[in-house]
C-alpha cells in the first residue's frame, strides 16, 4: 500500500473517531472526586460543556432523585455564579445519625452573574453528597442548560442498559461498593479513638524508619558483594582473554 494511501485511511478513521466520541464530550455528566462509596459522603462535580458558538450557558438546574433522596447536599460557591438550594418535603421520613429527617433537597440551580460558560469553555459546579444510598448502584440526576439565547437543552433521558445512549442523557452517578470507611465522612467519633490512631501511627512510623535503615545496611552490604563478584569475573576473563591472545600469536 503506497504511502499516500496509507495517509488517506488514516486520515478517514480518525475523522470517524472524532465524530464518534465528540457528543461523549458534549454531554452534562457528574463524576465524583475519587469514588462515591454506598453509604458513604463525597464531593461530585457536574461539568458543564457549552456546545454553542454564538452563545453563552448561563444557567445549570440539576434536579436530585427521590427514589434515594439525600439528607446533606452542600454546592461549593464558584465566582460569577449564585447557587438556590431547593428542599421538598419527603414522603417517607430519613433517619440520619439518630435524627429524622423530613425534607431533602430536591433541586440545586446556579444563575451567572457575568458571561457564564462562554463558547470553546466548560465548567464544574461542585457538591457535597450524602448519606449515599446502600440499596442502589447509580443515582440519576435531571438537568437543564439554558443559553444566553434562551434556548433550554434538557438532559433528562435516562441511559438504560443494553440500549444506546440516548441523544439527551441525563448525568449518572456510578456507586461504588462500601468499604470499611465508607461510611465515614471524615468526623472523629471520639478523643480516644485519636489518641489511638495517633499512637499506632507513632508505632507504625517507627516500625517503618526500622525496616527503612535495616534495608540500607543490607543494600550496602549486598552491594560490595555485588562489586566484588564482578570484579573477580572481571579479571578472570581478562586472564582468558590473555590466554588466547598468545595462543594466537604462537600458531602465527
């Protein structure tokens, strides 16, 4: 196949990739910062692709699910944007660290207050989450992205599984397995169980340096047997080598 060739297919696949994966890059998503653990609290972000050339997105509306709703939802402030937080009342009371709960936010909506996400940007609106559901794999978040121009784009089609994505899909939250701190949100339960965790990482430390200067003194020692070793194999092919050499010259 002639270079030229060869140039014209690749150029041709790569255009069809581009077009494949762009609407991927296009679509308002939600990722969590490390993972979202069942059970547990995290910070997920909602990022935000403006996808038009002649406008800016100036408003973010995510409404949050009521099949698992969630007690604590705190928005991180961003500059040149106001945040509503919006509670409903809840049909079926949460229990949350010994105190029932009956409202959760429902809608969280940031307004700009300047230009917003200009075309060729994107942007992140951060949020605290939790408690996570256990009794769930993923959680569906509905979202609306209005454009300077008034143009409303709703990304509220939910993804179902064995199908193709479809065109508006709505942001889903992948949760992974609980752990054995997943179900901390990074609050001490007590002094003593500090005063514990700073003893054994005292011990461990030191156990650490231990290990750390009993290596080296082995590194140091396996390292001048090393260098002898090759310095005894270094001389005896310097031996043969000689050995050969006047061979050589005696059959000459």
């Amino acid at each position: 196949m002639k270079a030229s060739r060869i140039a014209a297919v690749g150029a041709v696949a790569g255009v069809a990739v581009l077009t494949l994966s762009a609407p991927a890059f296009a679509h308002v998503s939600v990722q969590p910062e490390g993972e979202a653990a069942k059970g547990g609290y995290a910070v997920v972000n909602f990022k935000v692709p403006n996808e038009r050339d002649n406008a800016s997105t100036t408003k973010l509306e995510v409404t949050f699910p009521t099949d698992h709703p969630l007690a604590s939802v705190m928005p991180q402030p961003i500059d040149g944007w106001d945040v509503k937080v919006t509670k409903s009342k809840l049909d079926k009371p949460l229990e949350m660290h010994g105190k029932k709960i009956d409202e959760a936010v429902t809608k969280v909506t940031w307004t700009a207050d300047g230009d917003g996400v200009e075309p060729g940007f994107f942007q992140k609106f951060p949020v605290s989450v939790g408690t996570l559901p256990e009794d769930a794999d993923e959680l569906v978040f509905k979202a609306l992205q209005t454009y300077s121009n008034k143009e409303v784009v709703r990304w509220i089609e939910v993804p179902q599984e064995g199908q193709e994505e479809p065109d508006y899909p709505a942001p889903v939250l992948a949760l992974a397995e609980a752990s054995g701190a997943g179900h901390s949100h990074g609050a001490s339960d007590g002094g003593a169980e500090d005063a514990k965790s700073d003893e054994d990482a005292e011990k461990a430390s030191a156990e650490t340096t231990a290990t750390a200067d009993s290596g080296d003194a082995g590194g140091t020692d396996t390292t001048a047997r090393v260098l002898g070793i090759v310095g005894i194999v270094v001389g005896a092919a310097g031996v043969a080598y000689g050995v050969l050499a006047g061979r050589r010259r005696a059959d000459a």
